[in-house]
C-alpha cells in the first residue's frame, strides 16, 4: 500500500486535500490522472447502466434535500455508529471495529497524592496482553491520573482479571475506553442565513434517497413501467468517526447507485401464476415476467460482476459476502456485497441490496403522497419493491489502482536490468490511452508529424504528447501511469528510409512490450476498438 499511495502522489492521482494547511482527515483531491482514471470509471458504469439499456434512466439530484427525506428514510434515527474514546488519549474509535482482545486487567480504584496533595477515587483500568508486566500496566495508570491533576500518583487498590474476547480497551495502549454512544454520521448545516433548529439541513449520506422522493416525477415522464430502474452518481458525505485505508472510508465520496424498481411476489404471482425460484446454478439469460425478487437480486449481482470484468477487475480478484440475518439493514431482505482483495484486506466495494418496499412505502407515509403504481399487465395497485446495487467510486479507483499496480525485472539491449513499475489498467479504465512521441526532438519533421498524430488521435481518446528525454525513458514514464499504448514517430514514419514504411508508426504495447509497426491511418479505429 506505501508504494501505491507514493506512486498515486508523486504522478498525480491522488493528493490530500488542503495539504498545504496540513490536510484534513477523510478528505481527498484527484489530480489530473486520478480524474481522468475516475471520470472513466464513471462513464463506463453510466454507459452500460443507461445508454446500452432500454429500462434504466439517470437521474442528477440536488445534494441537499428537504431534511423530512431523512426522517423518513430512517437516516436521522438510525444512521449512527458507536463511538468510544480512549481515557489516556482521547483517540476515537468505532466500537465495533476493535478486535477483541485477551489479557490481564489491572483494575485501580484511585490514586492519592505521594506529597500529600490532591488524589482521585476515579477507578480506571488497563489490559496487558498475556505475558506482559504489571509495570507496563502502572506506568500507563500513573500518566492517566496525572492528567486528572493528581501530581505524584501513587496507585491504590490494584487488582488483576483474567479477561477473554474484551473490546473494552484501547488495542494501542491498553488504557480502558469510555462506554459506546451512538454518533450520528451526516454533516448538518443550515439553509439560508439564520443557524436555527427550524433550518437544519443535511449533505446526504447517500444518492439513493433522492430517487425515491423522485420516482413517481420519473415515472411519470419517462415512459417507464415497473420493472425498471433509476441510477445517479454523485457525491456523498459521512462522517465516519475514524476514515481510513487511504481513500477507502473516507467523509466525503461518490456513489454509483442504482435503484430497481421491481412487482412484489404477490403480484407477479397473480400475474404469471406462481413466482420461479431461484436455480442453484444461478440466474441466467433475460429476465422473465415470472422472477421474485430473489431472482432479480441474483441478476443484478451477475449484471455487476460482469461489469468488474470488463473494466478489468477479473472474478479471483473478487469476493462475495452475503450478509447474515443479524447484519442486514433494517430494510433489507438480503445483501451481498462484492469485495476487493486490497493489499489492506477483502473489503466492499459495492453492496447488492434487496431493500423490499421499504424507502417507497415510508416516503408515501412521511409525505402523504402515493407511491403506487397501477399495473395494466398485472392489473394491480402496489408499492413497487427494489433492488439496490451501490457502488462507491472512490473504492473502485482505488481497487483499479492497487489491481494494475505491478513491479517486473526487465533487461535493457545492452543487459542492464531493471525493476520497471508499471500500472496494468484495463485500457478502458487507463487515463491516458496512448502516448505519441517524435523519437527526437530537434528534428522539425519528426515534431510536425508527432504532432499530427496526436491531432488525429485526440479526438477519440486521451492521448499525452511527450518529446522530452531518451524514447526509453519515455516509455517508462507511460508504463508507470498505465499508459496502454505508445506510439513514436521516427525517420521511417517521414520516409528518410525509403517509401515502403512511409506513413507508418511504431505502436508499442504497455504489458508486453511489443512493437508493430502500423499505418497512421489505422490507428484510430485500431485503438478505438480496445479503448471503448
Ligand atoms: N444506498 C445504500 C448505501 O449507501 P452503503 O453500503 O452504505 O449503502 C454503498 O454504501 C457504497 O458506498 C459502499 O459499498 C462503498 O463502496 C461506498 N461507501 C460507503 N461509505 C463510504 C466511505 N466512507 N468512503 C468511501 N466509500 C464509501
């Protein structure tokens, strides 16, 4: 992970935000190629949920909604972790991500005063990991109650426990933590210039809340009949009590959500006869009007997995996690979420809910107005049901990057070797497509050519225009970005060697560093159809 996030920094993906002021924790900017690398992301993910499909249409909300939405959707009640603090420290922690933890407990009942001034009867307790000194133990007792003003602690009432499987204390130092309280994640601010109760508002916690308060305007407009579905993408903001893993958790961060809009097994019962159950091989081909919600929820994830493919991300480098019935949401029928193996663990990047008729029905009740359809074919009235794929992009471009990241020994033609680095992106995904290179120069022909190369190029695709240094190293630059294509202009190209090659290039390929030589006039269509 140090080598990705010091590549990431030093070519220009990824930088803390405000660095200058020190940073701000949970905050990140995307240089020129991480935003290249996430606008493509963002782009594949909109192109195949929408333009290549008949029953799916985006939609672009406001980041502040009405703060009822909220209230509704449950987000004001229950959107919350439990927080501990550390006593000695103050360090915070999520409580349920401490590992549990066996030792010895050194509990205290107080400290009093060696010089006779002022003591404390705070009880306070420290866990030793299995082996350790007590001494360890009283040195940390003795620097807690000397922040509670007791000058020179001496210790009273020790006494030890054997504990098992505690998360009660600090995994760092040991120190006992304070009692769990539920924090609530979203950002509140105030809409207009009064800081009153009466105008709280909230950043939103995710994008899928919008499309529900806009479903029956999207319905109504698109021409769409159930079952179909609504995608966004746009930024999100949580205030995770403790961001971490680099861009992994962090406060503010962008969604891919879609929410599909699918007939209650009652009703596609009614209407089929009886609904199909899920096969165990798994869903396949087109969906049928006779699919519950479990077999919709089996082709969203087949839909999505296939999506990871494209774009590079192959299924071993993937993981499956279905949630058990004590971790569900509280809407939720059934989750699945995809993980990535990161080099920090395999962890979620997206999650596949069946969220029921829940967000729907609850918007109905906190606004009054309905949110039923009627259905010709089913002849029936009902609160559509949904099935939620959401995908975070910050996750994914970190799991692009930490997938394409790769380090290979090569030798150079006089034998030399070397450790190239190189970024192994999917040529879809890469942020630049192809560098285009005169192979010197001071050498105006060759520049004039290159130059007309990356005219004709830049019209289709990302293309970096690099006449600096020894062609090897400019290769090397490209290799280290993810640059799947190089293509240089030489003495042959302008035809200073004869007419046969004339009008040619040498393209160079990234992963096997292979060169053919290819027509000026191919290209376009040669590279188009490995970008897109
Ligand atoms: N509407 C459902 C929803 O928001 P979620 O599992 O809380 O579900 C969906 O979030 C996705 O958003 C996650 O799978 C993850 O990719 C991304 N995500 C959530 N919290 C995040 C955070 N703090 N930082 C970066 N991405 C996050």
């Amino acid at each position: 992970m140090e080598k990705i996030v010091s590549l990431c920094k030093r070519r220009g993906f990824i930088f803390p935000s405000s660095e200058i002021y020190g940073g701000i924790n949970g905050f990140w900017d995307y240089g020129p190629l991480g935003a290249e690398l996430k606008r493509n992301a963002k782009d594949l993910w909109w192109k195949s949920m929408t333009r290549l499909r008949d029953d799916i249409v985006g939609l672009d909300a406001s980041i502040i909604t009405h703060p009822t939405v909220w209230k509704a959707s449950g987000h004001l009640e229950t959107f919350a972790d439990p927080m501990v603090d550390c006593l000695l420290t103050r360090k915070r922690f999520r409580s349920d991500q401490i590992d549990p933890q066996s030792g010895l407990v050194h509990h205290y009942t107080g400290a009093r005063d060696e010089a006779g001034g002022k003591g404390s009867t705070e009880a306070y307790s420290v866990l030793l990991p299995p082996g350790k000194p007590s001494e360890s133990a009283r040195k940390v007792a003795i620097e807690y109650y000397r922040q509670r003003g007791v000058e020179n602690p001496v210790l009273e009432g020790e006494r030890t426990e054997k504990v098992e499987g505690t998360t009660r204390y600090n995994p760092e130092n040991g120190s006992l933590l304070t009692e769990p309280r539920m924090f609530n994640l979203m950002f509140k601010s105030h809409a207009g210039p009064v800081e009153s109760d009466e105008n709280v508002v909230y950043l939103r916690p995710e994008t899928a809340q919008a499309i529900f308060v806009q479903f029956k305007n999207i319905l109504e407009t698109s021409r769409q009949k159930v079952p179909f579905g609504i995608v966004q993408i746009g930024k999100a903001f949580r205030n995770e009590i403790n961001p971490r893993n680099y861009t992994f958790r962090s406060r503010e961060f962008e969604q891919m959500e879609l929410e599909y809009f699918i007939k209650p097994d009652e009703v596609v019962e009614k209407q089929a006869g009886s609904v199909t159950a899920l096969p165990e091989d798994g869903v396949k081909g087109e969906p049928q009007a006779d699919w519950g919600w479990q077999l919709w929820h089996a082709y969203w994830l087949e839909e999505r997995l296939k999506w990871y493919e494209s774009i590079g991300l192959s299924r071993d480098t993937l993981d499956l996690y279905w949630q058990k019935k004590d971790e569900l949401a509280h809407y939720a029928k059934a989750t699945v979420d995809i993980l990535f193996q990161f080099p920090f663990g395999s962890q979620e990047l997206e999650g596949i809910a069946a969220r029921g008729g829940f967000d729907l029905t609850q918007h109905q009740e906190v606004s009054g107005k309905s949110m039923e359809v009627f259905d010709q074919e089913a002849q029936a009235r009902y609160v559509p049901h949904v099935i939620e794929p959401s995908a975070g992009v910050d996750r994914l471009v970190l799991a692009l990057i930490c997938n394409a990241y790769d380090e290979e020994e090569v030798t150079d033609e006089k034998g030399n070797t070397e450790v190239r680095t190189v970024l192994r992106f999917h040529p879809r995904v890469a942020p630049v497509k192809v560098g285009v290179f005169p192979l010197l120069r001071n050498k105006p022909a060759l520049v004039a050519k290159a130059k007309e190369v990356r005219d004709l190029l830049r019209q289709h695709m990302n293309v970096f225009y690099d006449d600096a240094g020894a062609i090897g190293r400019r290769y090397r630059r490209q290799d280290e970005v993810g640059t799947p294509f190089g293509v240089t202009i030489d003495f042959d190209t302008i035809g200073e060697n004869g007419p046969e090659n004339e009008g040619t290039v040498t393209l160079r390929h990234r992963d096997s560093m292979k060169q053919e030589r290819v027509a000026i006039a191919d290209l376009p269509a040669l590279l188009l159809a490995q970008v897109q």
